[in-house]
C-alpha cells in the first residue's frame, strides 16, 4: 500500500479540505495544520483548505489563525486530523461526528486508535511537522515559504530546539525547511521571548514543586493559583519542564485544575521511562517522554503521582519489586530506631563483647518479619538472629544488620547505619544503606548504579571521585587502629584522616566526598559489608579485602578475616605503596 500516492490522490479528488488538531494546541498541532493547509493551498490553489481550532499565537503575530467553517462545508471535504492519537482529544468533536468526503490521520505519537481512513502514522518521526513536511518533499523539490515556517515551528517546539529523539531525518527536515524561506531568527526570538507574567509564574513552580524520594518531581495547581497568575489549566501545565532537570529526577509533570474540577495533566521524562502508559491508563496519550491527560480532580493527583513513582522504580529492572520492599523497611526501622534514640535505650553485651541495644532488636524484627512475609524463599542472614545454616542452600539470601554502628548509636554520635542487602550467587545485587539521625538513603541495584536521597535534597545518582591527591582517608570513630595512622603518615597525596561511623564510610567514598577506607583485624562480618560493597562498586569504586581478594557473601564463616578496602581508585592503595 503506498499511502503516499493515496493521500495525494484524496486530495486530488476533493475540492474542500478541513484540517483539525487537539485541544490545547501546541507548536506542533499549529505548524502542522497551519503548515500543511499553507502548502496544500500553494500546490493546489483552486482547492479550498481550511483550518479549524488550533490558533497559537506565542508571540508569533505574522503568521495566520484557524478560521471559521460550517457543518456544510465539513460534511463536504476530506477531513484531515494532524497530531492527534486518540479521538477523545480532538480540538473540535466535528472532525468525528460529521462524516466527510474521506478521513486522513497524520500523527507521531504511539499509536491508540484509528480514526477510520488512511493512517499516516509515524512514532519515530519527532513531530507531526516533520512526518508532513517529509512527506510533502517525497512529492515536490521546494514549499512555499510560508508553508516552511510554519512547519518549522512544530519541527523546533517538539524537538525541544533539537534536542529530544534525535534523528538525521529531523536535521536533514530542517536543513530543507530553512533552505525553503523558514525565518529561524524571527520564530526563536518570538518563540521563546519571556513575559513578566510567566517568569513570576515559573518563580512560583520552582519554588513550590513538591518530590517523592523516588525522584517524581510535581506540582498541583488549583484555579485561585491558575488566575492569580493570569492562566488556564491547559496553559499553566504546558509550564512543565520549568520543574525539569532536576539531579536524577527522571518524571516530571504538572497538575493544573480546570474551572469544572477537572485537571489538565502534563507529564515529562528522562530517558526509559514510558509516561505515554501513565497517561493512558487515566485516559490520555502521547510520546515516551512527553504526554498528557485529564483526570477528575485534584483529589486524583496522589494516583498520577503513584504511577509515575511505580515508573522509576519499575526501571531499576528485575530486582525493581525488592529495592522498594528494602527501602520501604529501612524507613519503618530507621523510625523505630530514631524512637529509641530519642526516649531511650537499654544496653546489653553479647557473648562477642558487642553491645546490643533494644533499638537493634526492635529494627531486627521490623525488618526480618516484613522481608519474611513477603519473600518467604529468601534465605536470611542478620545479625540479631541465631544463624541458620539452611541459607547456604539458597541463591538468593538478605543480608542485614539492622542497626550497624551500635557503639556509635549509644555514645549518640549520630553515625549509625541500617544495612540490608540481596545478595545473589554470592554476591550482593541490590544494597540499600539508611543513616537515620540524619534522614539520609543510599541504595544500588546492579547494573542501575547507585543513589543517595536525603531530606533536603532529591535522588542523585552517585560516583566516587577522581583525585589521586588531597586524598581524605576514613578510619572507625569507635573502633581506631594504629596501622591506619601508619598508613597515612607522611604520604603526601593524603590531605586528612577523618574518623567516621558504620557503613557511613563506604557511602562516603561512593558518594565522592572521602577516596580511602581501611578497616584492619577479623572484627566485621558479612552484615557490616554487603549492602556497602554494592553502593561503592555500582559508583565506580573498589570493595575488596586487605588481601586484594574480592569479597563474596554467603559463607559458612561470616567473618571478613582480612578485613577490607574501600577505594575510589586502584592508584589510592596505600597497602601497595607503603
């Protein structure tokens, strides 16, 4: 089927065009429309082409607006529908309810319905402007040049000034469009110009969005917001990628109430992350990365919130379900454990000479009974609990030390940590690393890299530094070594030595504010390493023994013999070079 030749060949055969787009239109639904209507009108002019409802002005005064068309007239053309994948969303409901000479859809969204004649569907095209525009030149050398600059809207508005979904084609679209007449210096320095009134507007957004510690970025607008501003729902949305960009915040959307109780919903992304789904299941449609929808009311907006929260964690891969399971518990533990440290604890001494606090017991059995009941195959390794030894017949075992660092929990130091880990065949797959006394997450899945989220700040993803000099090195606080001194002395790459608690160390390095941690004797044990070794090695760090040997989990002896070293990079090994 050549749909290029069957598209032609209606237009050949209707006197009358009707051409409509979507509501709340956008560059691309106007310089499609618009854009196509121009050219139509140039290449056939005994031909009468109209459009219908998709006026957007912007500041871009020299160009035309949609006109005036009857019943009649409609009833009597081939209806044409540009930038549109679903009919609920048309910009004038008579596109559908009255039947034409014909029907044409051109669209690049993902696909949802057909309309009932010829599709013209590209998904990989970047804007509607640009499959039209292609299409346009399959059949003729040159486009009039009103037709070029109004194509060249929608090519440059949806794009995102050429920078989303990047094809040759787009490049090569423009390179023609510009070469045809399209004035680039008239439509960026009218497209883009920034009034008062949005930029207070935009001041408003940033500094009211709200976040989720999975890094959904929102805002909620209601009508007294929307007016005091001077925007409807549909205008004030569009302000979306004002909230965008921000750290490793991946989704990020803007909830505006109509004066019906309705919201207009525009959501955005970064990346792997599919909103066309989060916008269909409430009725919408889209791209990958940018789509929109109505919901019923702002009371709603918690479930659009939710979806794109089950969006990002869905992308950390298989052990997506398990990273939100560990992260979940480590924030019921880490309130249990903040409870003690603020009213109170006992203290006892276990047969090792550790202490063990009823802050441990009471976040171990937070954390092993919710782990237990929702993973009850998952084998189980902690250190508030008598060893079973089944574990070592298991693939898959939680390791957890649910408050490590007790020496610095009861001297109130606020450098404890909470560790759980998944490990795997031996190694760990999924870490997640809480400091309670100060709110702060780490986590990492294999192959996903890893993150901190604190409450100050959105989820970041982490590296480990690059310096070989200046180096700050991290000892115990409550547990100090004389080799570590040893270690550093007179090495002039080492600015300091810092004293630090827990599993707080190994973040540290991760998170690319310390390069070096040594921790000598046969003292730790598989709890006090695997989450870290996880957060440190998917940051593009070095987690091994002081042997130089890598470190597996899952072992019959728990103990970590020869202790472990923590690296930023191989050249920081002092053991090496001493």
């Amino acid at each position: 089927m050549d749909k290029i030749k069957d598209f032609f060949d209606l237009v050949e055969r209707n006197q009358k065009i009707t051409i409509f787009g979507h509501l709340y239109p956008d560059g691309d639904c106007y310089g499609s429309t618009e854009g196509l209507k121009a050219a139509l009108s140039y290449f056939y002019p005994k031909k009468e082409v109209y459009v219908i409802g998709t006026d957007y002005r912007n500041g871009l005064n020299r160009f035309p607006l949609a006109d005036t068309v009857s019943d009649e007239t409609i009833a009597d053309s081939l209806i044409i529908v540009c930038d549109l994948a679903n009919k609920a969303r048309v910009g004038d409901p008579r596109a559908f309810s009255i039947k034409g000479k014909g029907m044409v859809k051109f669209d690049h969204h993902i696909f949802v319905e057909e309309f009932g004649g010829l599709e013209y569907v590209d998904e990989e095209a970047s804007s509607s402007c640009d499959l039209i525009a292609n299409l346009l030149y399959s059949k003729f050398d040159r486009l009039p040049e009103l037709a070029a600059n109004l194509f060249f809207i929608g090519l440059v508005t949806d794009s995102g000034r050429f920078q989303f979904s990047l094809k040759p084609q787009t490049l090569e679209i423009g390179a023609r469009l510009l070469r045809d007449g399209a004035d680039s210096e008239y439509i960026y320095n009218n497209l883009y110009v920034v009034g008062e009134k949005s930029l207070k507007f935009e001041g408003y957004l940033i500094s009211n969005y709200k976040k989720t510690f999975w890094g959904t970025a929102y805002g909620l607008l209601d009508k007294e917001t929307l007016k005091k501003y001077g925007y409807t729902a549909p205008s004030g949305a569009r302000f979306v990628n004002s909230i965008g960009h921000i750290n490793s915040s991946r989704i990020y959307c803007l909830i505006a109430e109509k004066e019906d109780g309705t919201c207009a919903v525009e959501l955005r992304s970064i990346g792997n992350i599919n909103v066309q789904e989060i916008a269909k299941s409430f009725g919408g449609g889209g791209h990958f990365n940018a789509s929109g929808c109505i919901i019923d009311s702002l009371e709603k907006a918690d479930e659009v919130v939710l979806k794109c929260d089950e969006a990002l964690i869905a992308s950390f891969g298989e052990y997506a379900e398990l990273l939100k399971a560990m992260v979940d518990v480590a924030q019921r533990a880490s309130k249990e454990i903040m409870k003690y440290y603020k009213e109170g604890f006992d203290v006892e001494i276990k047969s090792d000479n550790s202490p063990v606090t009823t802050a441990d017991k009471a976040a171990n059995e937070i954390i092993v009974n919710t782990l237990r009941a929702k993973f009850p195959n998952i084998g189980m390794l902690t250190e508030e609990a008598i060893d079973n030894k089944e574990r070592l017949n298991k693939e898959d075992i939680f390791v957890i030390d649910p408050l490590d660092g007790t020496a610095d929990f009861v001297q109130k130091d606020d450098m404890f940590a909470i560790n759980i880990a998944l490990v795997h065949d031996h190694h760990p797959v999924v870490g997640v690393v809480c400091i309670p006394a100060s709110g702060t997450y780490y986590f990492a899945v294999k192959g996903h890299g890893s993150y901190v989220v604190t409450d100050e700040s959105m989820i970041k993803r982490i590296r480990v530094s690059n310096k070989t000099q200046d180096i700050t090195v991290l000892s115990s606080l409550c547990h100090p070594n004389s080799r570590i001194k040893d270690v550093c002395e007179n090495n002039s790459a080492i600015k300091e030595l810092k004293l630090v608690g827990s599993s707080l160390k190994a973040c540290l390095v991760a998170e690319g504010k310390a390069e070096v941690n040594y921790t000598f004797g046969a003292n730790t044990k598989e709890w006090d390493t695997c989450a870290p070794q996880i957060i440190v090695e998917e940051a593009g760090g070095i987690y091994r023994d002081t042997k130089g040997e890598s470190i597996y989990y899952n072992r019959e002896d728990v103990y970590n013999r020869s202790g472990f070293v923590v690296l930023n990079k191989e050249e920081n090994d002092f053991l090496k070079t001493k």
